[in-house]
C-alpha cells in the first residue's frame, strides 16, 4: 500500500489499482462514465478528472483518475474549480448530440449524466447547431435495443464482451461524429449475458427489451436477495413495482459469487414469481389461495387448520412415509423438513433435476438446484425425479415440500402415482394429480426469509421482496406445525 493525499487526508492506497479506484474506496465521489471497475481503462470520457498537486514549484494538473497510477506522496483534490470546470467542459460536449429524451427512457431516475450534469451545473450548451441523427430503437438480439442517439460511446459495453465473456460481439463503427456502436456484420448478440449491457450501460442507450417502459425505477422497491436458477446462487437485487409485482431482477455486487454480473436465464426468471392466482374458489389454474382437501368433487379449498389436522392422522395411520424436499428449500426450511422427517421417521431427500445444458465457463453452474450443498449437509440425500417417482410409488405415504416440488418431479410421473398414496404437498400450485390428498400453499423464493448455501459454500440471503398472497404460511411454520400435530396423535397399534 501507498500513502498518498486525498482532499487533505492522507490515506492508504493500492498502487496497482488506477486512482479512481483510490478515490472510491475512500467514499470520495468521482464522477466516471467509461470506467468500471469490472473492465479495463480505456480513459475516453475524461469525466474523471481531478487535480494532481505536482513536484514542489510545479504547477498542479488536472488528469484522468481512471488512468493515472497511484504514486507515493500525490497529493489530490477532487473539489477543485480546475477540476469541477474541466468536468463541466466534458458534459457539455457529450451533451451537444444527447437527445432529450428524459421522460421516455428508461435510464431515468438512475442516469448517470442526469446525476453529473446536475451535480457539475451544466445545464446549458452553447451551441446551436442540431443535434445529429441516428438510429433509434435498433435491435441487437433478443435482450438489448441500442439508442444510438442517446450513446455516449464509453464502450463499456464493448469491453463487457472483451474482457468478461471473452468473445467479441460489439464495436465501434465508423470514425469521428460518425462512430456508432455495432455488432460484428450487424450479427445479432448471442449468449447468455446480453442482459448486463443495460446494468453498465451509464445513459440510456442500452435498455433491456423485457423491461423497457414496464416501471418508473423511482416506483421500484429494490431488496437484496439471492438467485435461485442454478447452484451459484449470484446475489441480486429484486425489484418490485411498489413492492406489489416484481418487474425487474439485476445482479448485486458479491466479489465471492458473481462479482458484477449474473446471467440473463436468473434475470429474466420472472414468470415463476408472477404466476396469477386461481380463480377465486378454485384450487386449479393458478396460485393455491389456501389449503385444499380432496373431496367428492376433487381438490377443494379448506380450512388449513383443519387440513393440517388431517394430514397428521393421515401419515400416521400410513406409516412409512416417504419426505422429499425441494432443491429451493431454504436451511430454515429443511431444518423443519429435517424434524418432520424424524417424526415419521423417514430417509430426508430432496429431488434434484439432471444438470442443464446451461452450465459455462462464466457463472451459470447448469445445476438447477440452489441450495443442494445446504441441504446436503444437514442430512439430506439428493434423488433424481425417476427414483423419486418410484420412491413414491412404492410407499404408503408421502410429503412433497417446497417451492416447485411438483415441477421439479414433473407432472406426468406424479399424475400416473397410484391413488392408494397418501400424498401430502406443499408447493406455490398444484395440479390435479389423482393420488394427490392434501396440498398446501407456500411462498415463493422472492417471498420470504431464509438462507442457500451454493456451491462453493457461500450462503446466500433471501428477503421478503413482496408479500404472499393472503392465506399463505411460510413453509417452516407449516412444517413444524405439521410435525407438533404428528406427536399429538395418539400411537396407533
């Protein structure tokens, strides 16, 4: 470590690291555009600089922080007239072509060259020639429309795919006022992670299709959470239109896990947390509104109470009971699953899919479940979806918990399961499995508390992002009532 002079405080900093990366690490805000500290510098946008006091009678001079070294004994202002003119020399240049799109683009409330105009008092240009046309709305693929008005050619996006992914897609075209941002041979973009272009993308030029005018992003609640879409566990940011539906899902700094990135199968995993629910007393078509019983008529709606009840004198009077966990079943959850499966006293399993044909070099791990190493080390054995199926076909009873159980299981295994199981579930839906007794509705990931543990034994945290719908208990509390009612039944002989 180095000591150098930051804003008059002497501090320590990494001499291998660009001065930028000094400044931040200090919590000293320096405005940047083509910096990340993600990618290599590249020092095109010059809205970095800061004033460098020089040798003992030399003048100071303002530089790029993003490309200047850290040296021994430099003494930097970040606060300076020289420093704050020069950034304000920057905006108005980039802000001469910028079109003034503010109300429609997505980017805004979180724009970085509204934040630094408004900060740096460039609100006016002083030119008044028009402002170039480009090309608006033009597709690069499935995920990302490019704006190339709104570019103001920081290549972040270029480097993301040079440096991160390792394989080139995008460039910049043509020279002077005439450089665009492009594809190779105007190819679309291929690959899991197009979606983090619209993360680092600093203005609007970047927007990602699946969100583009879904929310204002100051309507959104954002929650700290965990990705469930393979065995990494990425760390993430839910983000839900007043805190009602989740309408985005973005990658969270974690240096551990995923550091800035996540790929775009998590990120666009929405439709499993906005299923709509049943039809207002039914059971079938949507989200369990609450417990439901098999009657005459099928599946019906029931006191969950009472359902509970009759689920404890159910597997006692079947004893030999079969207990599979879902891989999206958190350590809180499995703890409980774990006692239930004591109480009846059966093998804990949890079913695990076959890997995905997802898995790369990158992030994603092609395993679909992500807390298999936190369910593994409490006890629990992994089974595939056929033994899993025979394991049910041969026992006398059975408890299916956890979000997408039955899914996982696959209904059409599930559905020819012979009626004389006792079959007890708990999952986010149903479907009308015949040997199916008894079902219960639980929370989806986004919709509760708790804790995975991916693969390299980082825990991940899950918080409540948006409430569950009325009548539905955490899977925990369900379990553990479930398993107090078990030692309550009288022993039968």
């Amino acid at each position: 470590m180095t000591k150098i002079q930051i804003n008059g405080r002497e501090v320590e900093a990494d001499p291998k690291q660009p001065l930028i990366r000094a400044c931040h690490d200090q919590g000293v805000d320096v405005p940047m555009y083509c910096y990340h500290p993600g990618l290599a510098s590249v020092g095109s946008c010059r809205i970095c600089q800061v004033e460098v006091a020089g040798a003992p009678g030399q003048p100071s001079r303002v530089v790029a922080a993003c490309r200047t070294p850290v040296s021994k004994g430099m003494v930097v202002s970040t606060d300076t007239p020289k420093a704050h003119d020069a950034r304000r020399e920057c905006l108005e240049f980039l802000l001469k072509n910028h079109p003034l799109d503010c109300p429609i683009c997505d980017k805004a409330g979180e724009c970085d060259l509204q934040d630094y105009s408004f900060n740096e008092g460039q609100g006016e240009g002083r030119s008044s020639e028009p402002r170039r046309k480009l090309q608006k709305r033009k597709s690069l693929g499935d995920v990302i429309v490019l704006d190339e008005e709104r570019c103001i050619l920081c290549s972040r996006c270029v480097r993301f795919f040079t440096d991160v992914t390792k394989k080139a897609q995008l460039t910049v075209e043509g020279l002077g006022s005439r450089s665009v941002i492009n594809t190779y041979m105007d190819k679309p973009l291929e690959g899991n992670y197009q979606g983090n272009l619209a993360d680092i993308c600093p203005v609007g030029a970047l927007t990602s299709k699946k969100f583009r005018f879904q929310a204002r992003v100051w309507n959104l609640s954002k929650t700290l959470s965990t990705c469930g879409e393979c065995s990494r566990g990425c760390s993430i940011s839910v983000e839900s239109l007043r805190a009602k539906e989740v309408k985005r899902i973005r990658p969270r700094y974690n240096a551990a896990v995923n550091q800035w990135w996540m790929c775009d199968t998590g990120r666009h995993a929405l439709a499993p947390l906005t299923r709509p629910q049943a039809p207002e007393g039914a059971v079938l078509g949507g989200r369990l509104r609450g417990a439901a019983v098999r009657g005459y008529n099928g599946l019906e709606l029931a006191d969950d109470v009472a359902a509970l009840d009759l689920a404890a004198d159910m597997l006692a009077a079947h004893p030999g009971a079969v207990v599979i966990v879902s891989p999206f079943a958190t350590q809180e959850e499995a703890k409980a699953a774990l006692a239930l499966a004591q109480a009846l006293k059966a093998t804990p399993q949890f079913v695990s899919p076959a890997p995905n044909a997802l898995k790369d070099d990158l992030l994603h791990t092609g395993d679909p479940c992500p807390n298999r190493r936190g369910l593994v080390e409490q006890g629990f054995a992994a089974l595939e979806p056929a033994a899993a199926l025979a394991a049910l076909a041969a026992a006398p009873s059975a408890v299916l918990a956890g979000e997408r159980v039955l899914e996982l299981l696959g209904h059409e295994g599930l559905a020819k399961l012979p009626t004389k199981l006792r079959l007890v579930a708990f999952d986010v839906e149903t479907s009308d499995i015949p040997a199916l007794d008894i079902a219960f509705p639980v929370p989806t990931h986004v919709e509760k508390s708790g804790h995975w543990v991916n693969l390299d034994g980082c825990v991940g945290v899950l918080n409540v992002a948006v409430p569950p719908p009325a009548l539905v208990r955490r899977l925990d509390l369900q379990l553990a009532a479930l398993t107090a009612k078990l030692s309550a039944v009288p022993a039968r002989s």
